[in-house]
C-alpha cells in the first residue's frame, strides 16, 4: 500500500529572490556551461548545494558538501529559504508547447524494491549514489524530488494562487500551488492508498535516500520527496536517451557493418530520428538505420537477462550490439567506460568530431513499456528513459532530520 504524507517544505522567499535565478535543473542534467550561467544568475542559486566545485586543498572536514550544508543553514538564517509554517501537499502544473503536465508533490514513504510498492524500471550507476548519499549526509534535505507515475486518476485539488512561479531554462512555465485543506489531503491519500507507484526519474536518489533510512532512522528520512503524475496525463512526455561510445581499442566502420548486418537490415539514414523499432547509427563512414531481422534470433542472446527485454529498442541496443560486437559489458556500462549519454541528438553527433567513434540513435520509450517492465520485476538499461520536461531543483525541500 502506497503512503504519502504533507510535509513542511522549505521554499526559497520570493520576497528576497526571483526563482528563475536560484532554482536549477535536475543535478545530472546541469552541464559545466549551464552551471557557470547559473552561478552567475545569483548568490543563492542553488547549484552551490546540489552541484558544488571541488576546490583545491580539500578535505574531509572541508569540501564541496560541508561548503553546500554550510550555504543551506546560512540562507535558512538569513531568510532566503523558508520553513512553511504547516504541513502541506503542493500542486505542480508546467506548460510547454502547448501542453500541461500536472502532478502532485508529496512525502512518499519509502519501500524497498521486494516490497512491490514502488516500482524501478531501470539499473542505477554507482558513482552517482555515492555523490547524492555524500550531500544528503551532509545538508539533511531533499533539494530534487523523484519522478514517480500512478497508473489510477487522483482528485484534483482546488487551487488558490500560485506560491512560486517561473519560466525555466527550456521555456517550460512551472507553477507551484500549496494544498492545506485536510479534506482534499484525505482524499488524495485515499486515492493513492491502493495504487503502485513507478518511478520515471531518479532511481539513484531513491536508492541513496533507501540508504540514507537505514543509516538514520529519523521518522522523516523513512518518506522521500516525490512529484505524482497520472500515465494517462496528456502532458507526459518521453524523450530518447542518445548513446555515445568511446575509447574502444579498436573500432572498423566497415567491418562492423559486415557483422550488424547478420541480424539487422542495415539501411541508409538520413537524419537522427529513428522510429520504434529501429535503431540509428552514426560514425566516420555516414549514417545507417538498423532494423532487427528476426526478433526471435536475438532470444539465445538474452538468455539469464531480466524479462522482455528482448522487446526493447534500448535493450538490444546494448545486449546485441554494444556488449556482443563491441565488447562493452554491463560492468564497463555502470562504469562508464565507454558509453556517455546524450539527449540531444545534434549534441550526440557532435561527439564524432571530439574523438567519439560510434553514436547510436534510439526512439522514445513508450510508457506502456516503462510499466510492463516494472510489473515483470525487470529492469531496463540505465538511462532508458528520459522523461520531459525536468523537475525542477528547489521548487521545494523535504528535509529529512
């Protein structure tokens, strides 16, 4: 059974602040450009928590995560950031291309994945919940929040004013509403009482802060701060994740052509967008579209990996392609050895010129998919998913001491 609860959040003071300049995306999406733009927008931007510069002479008693808990209690003193005065549930609308995507914010009491309450569709790399487990210890509080879908409508609370609003990086207007009624908290408690949840983004933070539960044991580090959405909202998006492989000791075009084409049609491509079903290629001798000939052949592959994954875009990717041809495991892929990740694909392509040595072009992951992957209890590649547009860091903070 699925709980959530109210909570005091902490909001920066719109008073003291203009949100668009202290609220960031999601840490793994901050590029090194991005965060220079957002150290230069404000002194209380808060890419100096979530995202802090390793300096010189650093230390266990001094580093980028005591320096991040350091600013959080500094601007709690000074006001920037505020305590709400009650437990409330928010209400978060964004706006892009003329579409909405509503979902509600909450504190969801923690599961582990055998519990069969909340739901991964993904494998999680180690690096990253090293890096959040370190500034959760330090700061105490939940800067970004989990991105989870429920497969059932909730009620609709009714909705004053807004409490912050801003237009973000990507020209996505996000509103923040406050929801005290007890009557409407109730109901949507009710709601969701019976439901699974899934996750959609952050699987590596749910990870870090199941950790950080059975290292504290505070009441509040047993619930984490997540935003709601219904599968059925007509605003939710999904985005391809673009892969780029790298530093392989050796790499033919033209020979690695004649081995793809065992088991997939291999056609001219012109550009980078790629339909369900198909996979893209780029590298030193032009581009090519991959279409699997024989699904069935792939079977003997998957053998003693997780359920359908040999219905998956991304998984044959990396079973049939990057790990039997290229030689790249599923270790060298949670290490990062070879392969980076790329949303744009403009941006991916552009990594040929840098010293990269193949791209791979995927479709958009169907949510249908995302959950019967999680209901089989199986689990897609990392970074299969990438669902758009971002929640934003800051918007609100749970703490969890």
């Amino acid at each position: 059974m699925a709980e959530i609860q109210p909570f005091q959040g902490v909001l920066f003071d719109a008073k003291r602040v203009t949100p668009a300049d202290v609220l960031t995306q999601p840490y793994d999406k901050i590029t090194p450009e991005m965060r220079e733009r957002y150290l230069k927008a404000s002194p209380y931007n808060l890419v100096r928590i979530e995202l802090g510069k390793e300096q010189p002479g650093d230390s266990e008693a001094s580093n980028k995560y005591t320096r991040a808990r350091d600013l959080y209690q500094a601007w709690k003193r000074d006001g920037v950031l505020r305590k709400s005065e009650r437990p409330a549930l928010y209400w978060l609308e964004q706006t892009f291309d003329g579409k909405t995507r509503r979902g509600l914010i909450a504190a969801v009491r923690l599961h582990r994945w055998d519990e069969g309450v909340i739901m991964p569709h993904e494998h999680t790399l180690s690096k990253p919940k090293a890096d959040r487990m370190s500034l959760l210890r330090a700061v105490g509080s939940q800067q970004g929040q989990i991105f989870m879908l429920h497969p059932d409508p909730i009620p609709q609370p009714k909705l004053g004013k807004p409490v912050i609003e801003l237009v973000d990086d990507y020209q996505v207007t996000n509103k923040l509403y406050e929801i005290v009624d007890t009557a409407s908290i109730q109901a949507i408690q009710s709601a969701i009482a019976p439901q699974k949840l899934y996750i959609a983004d952050g699987h590596h933070r749910y990870e870090t802060s199941l950790a950080f539960r059975d290292e504290a044991g505070t009441g509040a580090s047993k619930y984490v701060m997540a935003t709601l959405v219904d599968m059925s909202d007509p605003g939710l998006v999904v985005l391809p994740t673009h892969r780029v492989v790298s530093r392989l000791p050796s790499y033919n075009p033209k020979t690695f052509r004649e081995k793809l084409a065992e088991h997939f049609v291999v056609e001219p491509l012109a550009g980078t967008q790629v339909s369900p079903g198909t996979i893209g290629l780029a590298d030193a001798a032009g581009r090519v579209a991959l279409r699997p000939r024989n699904l069935d052949a792939f079977k003997p592959m998957f053998a003693g990996k997780p359920p359908l994954w040999n219905t998956l875009d991304v998984a044959i990717l990396h079973v049939a392609i990057l790990e039997r041809l290229l030689g790249i495991d599923e270790q060298k892929l949670r290490e990062e050895a070879n392969v980076t990740y790329w949303r744009e694909a403009d941006e991916a392509l552009a990594q040929l010129k840098k010293g990269a040595q193949v791209v791979f072009f995927l479709a958009p992951t169907p949510v249908a998919d995302v959950k019967a992957i999680s209901d089989a209890r199986s689990r897609m590649p990392q970074k299969s998913t990438d669902f758009y547009p971002k929640l934003l860091s800051g918007m609100v903070i749970y703490e969890v001491r």
